[in-house]
C-alpha cells in the first residue's frame, strides 16, 4: 500500500476518486485540486516552501498522477 501523502498515492487516490464517479450518472465532470507544484509558505509541514502535490511538475512535465 502507498504511504499517504507520496506520488503511489496520489495517483490511486485519484484513480479511485474517477473510478467512484464514473458510476454517478450525476457527475458531470472533476477537477483536480492542483494542477501543479506549486511555491507555497515555508513551514514544519512544507519543508522548502513547495506543495508537490499537484499532477504535473512547476516546470509542467507530467507525474504519474496526471
């Protein structure tokens, strides 16, 4: 299982999210809460001030997620 909070688990949480919705006839459509890394504040949490977690890159190349 993929540690929370790591690539492995953004990209099967995402896949569950779409595999969920998929069998909503109400749902129309998502959208991912980032799209990219992004530069945020720096404290204990975000160690560097980056929030990596978005499904592309800052330099926009795809993760696995995307």
């Amino acid at each position: 299982m993929p540690k929370m909070f790591k690539k492995e688990y953004q990209e099967d949480f995402i896949k569950a999210y779409l595999d969920v919705a998929d069998k909503k006839d109400f749902v129309a459509g998502m959208h991912v809460y980032a799209f990219s890394d992004f530069k945020t504040g720096q404290d204990i949490i975000r160690f560097g001030g980056i929030n990596d977690g978005g499904v592309y890159m800052r330099d926009r190349k795809p993760q696995a997620a995307a």
